[in-house]
C-alpha cells in the first residue's frame, strides 16, 4: 500500500458516492419521462443506484483488511490510546 494511499482511496469512496447521486438524478429524470412506469424496471435501477455506496464500503473494508493482514495497521500501535479515568476532559 505506500504513502498516499489515504487520498486515493478517499477519491475512490466520492467518486462512487458521485456515481449514486449521478445515477439517482438520471434516475429521476428517467421516471419523469415514464421510462421507469413499471415495478421491476423502477427496483431495477434503485438496486443499480446503491451499488456504488456498497461498493464502497466494500473497498474501504478490503482495504483495512489488507493493511491489517500486511501489518501496517496494528491493534495498540497505530490506534490512539483509550482515555483513563480521572480529571481529563
């Protein structure tokens, strides 16, 4: 993985995220000319409409998978440390 890998991987997960909002407008513009009138063809295209936010979400864990299985990321080490009890805010 390397140096820079949050940045693009933070470009992946919008340029999915703009895919579902793109995808939703068309959508919306479909249905409006009568396009998407019937059932199936209307789940048809909700279903392809959140494939990208699944596939997102499916990146970013794949991804922490990979940095946890390579040893980039190691429980104690790269996380902040838990907050004791006592006079800190």
């Amino acid at each position: 993985m390397g140096q820079g890998t949050a940045n693009t991987g933070i470009s992946v997960v919008l340029a999915l995220v703009a895919a579902t909002v793109l995808l939703f407008a068309l959508g919306m513009a479909l249905r409006k000319r009568g396009m998407l009138r019937s059932r199936g063809a209307s789940l048809g295209w909700a279903i392809l409409t959140l494939l990208p936010l699944f596939g997102s979400g499916f990146f970013l864990w794949s991804k922490h998978q990979v940095e946890k299985t390579t040893g980039e990321t190691q429980k104690g080490v790269n996380e902040l440390p838990p907050r004791q009890q006592g006079n800190t805010p």
